[in-house]
C-alpha cells in the first residue's frame, strides 16, 4: 500500500519534474486515444444540435466519456432534461467505486490533492493509475499529473471534434462504436489473471441478463457490483484453499 505524506514536494523540485515526466508517459497511450474518442465523441454533439462551446463546457463540469455520449444520445431523442441528468447519474456511479479503490493507497495524503485526483478518475485514468500502483510507489503527485492530461486532451478533443463535426456526415466512420472499442482495450489490459477474466464474464453476462428485465442503465452498477464481489469471494475461497 503506497502512503503519501501530508507535505508534497516544493514548487519547482526536482520531484516535481519526475511526477510530470513520469505521469505523461504513463497516461500519453490513452491521450492519444482519446483524440479520436474526443472527435467522436464532439462530432455526435454536433449532430445533437450543440455547439463547440457547449461541448466543451460539458467536457468541463463532467469529464465522463459514456456519460456524455449517453448524454448526446439522449439529446438527440429528445429525452427530458430530468431523465438526462438522472440517467447519466446512475451510470457515473461507478466512478464512486473506482475512487474508493484509489483511496486505500493515499490514505494521509492531502485533501487537496485527493479531491483534485478524484475529479480526474474515470474509466481510463483509474486503470491506468490501479496499473501504476501494482507495479511499484506510485505517488499521488503523478497520478493528478496522469489524470489531468487525459482530462485536458479529452475537452480539447471533443471541442475540435464538434467545430469540425459540421463537415462530418452523420454516422460516418463507425464513429457511434468508438466508445465501445475503448473500453473492450482497456478491459483487454486487465484480464491479467483467471480471476479477473472469471469476473469480467460474471460483469458481462449479468449485466445482458439484467438489461433485458430492468430498464434503463441501472443494470450496469448491479451488474458491476455482482460480479466485484463475486470476484472478491472466489478469491478469498481459493486463498483459504491454498490456491493461487
């Protein structure tokens, strides 16, 4: 468990420079993958009758990719604003479970950066920053580092993909299934042991299951937490079996 002091380092030390160095090229793959994701992303809101400005508040004050294409969606189809605002809650949720995994290895560190890092968590950052943690200190400094330049190559990219989305045909290059390729690349990047494989058919086939008998998108959070604690018990079983 890495543990972060309250005092971080002074303004321009040579710490400071590793933290930056290092949280750029941890986070640079998925900057660059989020580019197109971003342009997608903006293009969609295009079609969805936003502006650039708009789209890039939106980017902003939410910073949730599948959160805002559900949004876009939801725009286009003329859903109300309540159902919206309800909808993309229930499914940023899980951003609640990735912080709370995330904390457990800046306890002590200050609440300043804490809540800074926690803004920055979404799907790509958190495993990214999970990844890093595994691996060896990976201090909190790096993670904001990491978190941020995803968070700022996302709103820039979705703002340019909106401006340019005008001279984008609607449903052109496959862009609708852009979100969909990212996140099966990063569940790819953590299917690095049988339980987690075993957990993440146990995530897909109850959240099917579940989206066939329960409307709307709450079926992704119990989805998520079935098959988490089912993970977390098979685990302990096959350690008190002297498993590995």
């Amino acid at each position: 468990m890495s543990y972060i002091s309250e005092e971080g380092a002074m303004e321009g030390s040579p710490t400071d420079k590793s933290s930056l160095t290092q949280g750029l090229l941890a986070i640079w793959p998925i900057c660059v993958g989020y580019l197109p994701l971003g342009l997608a992303m903006g293009v969609l809101g295009e079609k969805a009758g936003l502006s650039p400005l708009q789209v890039c508040f939106m980017s902003l004050c939410v910073f949730a990719g599948s959160g805002q294409f559900i949004a876009v969606s939801m725009i286009t189809a003329g859903a109300s604003i309540a159902a919206i605002v309800l909808t993309t809650f229930i499914v940023n949720l899980r951003h609640l479970l990735m912080s709370s995994s995330l904390a457990v290895h800046y306890q002590g560190a200050c609440r300043k950066k804490i809540t800074m890092l926690s803004y920055g968590i979404v799907d790509e950052t958190f495993a990214v920053n999970l990844n890093q943690l595994k691996i060896g200190p990976w201090e909190i400094e790096k993670a904001i580092v990491a978190s941020y330049a995803a968070f700022f190559s996302w709103v820039i990219s979705t703002t340019i993909g909106c401006y340019f989305g005008r001279f984008i045909p609607e449903n052109a290059f496959g862009l609708d299934y852009a979100l969909t390729a990212m996140f099966i690349t990063l569940l790819i990047y953590q299917l690095n042991g049988r339980i987690f494989v075993v957990t993440a058919i146990l995530a897909g086939a109850s959240a099917v299951g579940l989206s066939l008998v329960i409307p709307g998108n709450a079926y992704i959070i119990i989805a998520t937490l079935f098959a988490a604690t089912a993970g977390v018990i098979i685990k302990k079983w096959r350690q008190n079996h002297g498993k590995p």
